[in-house]
C-alpha cells in the first residue's frame, strides 16, 4: 500500500485502483459501518460518488475499502488560481442542486441529527438548548437529500468530472439548511466566500436567503455540539446563536 495522506479520524493509502481509509482507534465500528452504508447509498443513487467496496480489519484497525479517485481538490484548484473561483463556485452550487433534487427515506433524518448535536453541545446553558430544541420542533423538513459536509475541498476534480467524497454527514431533510450548513462552514472559513457562495445559490435558483438565514441558531447550535476547531469558531457560533434569540 502507499500512503497519501492523513486526516483527523483516518489515514489514506492507495493499492491498485483501490483507497483504503484506514480509521485511527479512536474511531467507533459503529461510525465506520454508518459512514460505508452512506456513501453506498450515495453511490446506489447515480450521484458522482467513490464506489465503495468492503469494510476491512488491517493492523488492528478498521478500514473502508472504495474507489481510488486520482484528481486534485476543487478548493485547491481555487486557492491556486482565483480566476477559476466563480466558475467553480457555480459548478459546486449546480452539484449541491442535484444532490437537493433526489428524495430519499433512506438516509438518517437531518432532524434527529440536529437534535442529538444539539443536546451534546456542553458549551451552551441547558436553557439555550432548550431554546434551539423548541425551534428546531417549528421547522418543517422535507425528506431530499443532503450531504450535509458540502464544500469544495470535498469535491475532487478528476479527469472525468468532479467526485463528491466525504457522506458521514449525509441525512434526509431541508435543502435550505443543507445551505445554511455550507454557508456557515464557509463563513468559519472567509466570510466573503460565504457571502458569494449565497448570494449566488440564491441568484442561480431564484430561492429567498431569509428562508435559508432562517437555520442559522439550529444548525450552528449543531455545529457546536459536533466539532469546534478553535476559539475563534466558538465565537462565531455564538454569536450566531445570541443574534437569533
């Protein structure tokens, strides 16, 4: 095996025509069998995902075998030449869309996960969850698809179009919090890009971004509950959260 590269949960190698995704030990059996059965239903659905083979035991650790996608990340492709920036950022927005479009029972429901991240979000008083909890009761979802990790550095663009990866997050529920979750990892990112990114879904696909904005405390409480990288993310989130009390 060679190795390509490393990431928080897992590390990447490459054999043959072949990835494996070896996951660290701190990683659940549960998580790995619930990230394979996603992509494979991604994958089942048409969508330009990975094919996914087999769930592997190697030194101890559990690994996925899929698909090896030889190309270069589309944020990358971005990053080196900001001329590519606007026709990239429409490409991902018209993938997001298709994503959007395939109704699916099959996937988790968004709700329960936003829920249960919100619950585990230690950082916030029992009263604001409470708060997000009673907010997140108000919304109605719809049953589409979303990948809900969507951004360019998930996208990689190979010599036969652009591969979506990464669907641990994926779940069946709002596109217009689908949005919102892209918009907000973006803005924890570059706030201009997160800018451009719903100025131009909203211009492409004629949507109300107030109907989008709407998801900002519910899926930024999520988010909190989910990950933080740092002390400037907590701010953020925060703020999101105190401006829609």
């Amino acid at each position: 095996m060679e190795y390509i590269a490393s990431g928080a949960q897992a590390d990447i190698y490459k054999d043959g025509s072949k990835a494996i995704k070896l996951f660290k030990y701190n990683i659940s059996k549960y998580d790995i069998e619930r990230e394979f059965n996603l992509q494979k239903m991604a994958y089942n659905y048409g969508l330009p995902v990975p094919k996914i083979y087999d769930i592997i035991e190697k030194d101890n650790k559990l690994g996925i075998i899929m698909e090896y996608v030889e190309g270069i990340p589309v944020g990358n492709i971005i990053f080196n030449n900001n001329t590519k920036f606007e026709e990239y950022i429409k490409i991902s927005i018209e993938i997001q869309n298709n994503i959007h479009k395939i109704e699916t029972n099959e996937f988790p429901f968004m709700k329960e996960k936003l829920k249960l991240d919100i619950v585990k979000a230690n950082i916030l008083y029992e009263s604001e969850k409470e708060n997000l909890l009673l907010k997140l009761e108000d919304k109605i979802f719809e049953n589409k698809l979303c990948h809900g990790d969507f951004h360019i550095l998930n996208l990689i663009q190979t010599s036969n179009g652009i591969k979506i990866i990464d669907w641990i997050c994926g779940s069946s529920g709002s596109p217009d919090a689908d949005i919102y979750r892209t918009y907000l990892l973006y803005k924890l990112y570059d706030k201009e890009i997160s800018e451009i990114y719903l100025k131009t879904y909203c211009k492409m696909y004629n949507l109300d971004k107030f109907n989008i904005l709407k998801w900002a405390s519910i899926v930024a409480g999520a988010r909190i509950g989910e990950y933080i990288k740092d002390e400037k993310e907590k701010n953020i989130l925060m703020e999101i959260i105190n401006e829609s009390k």
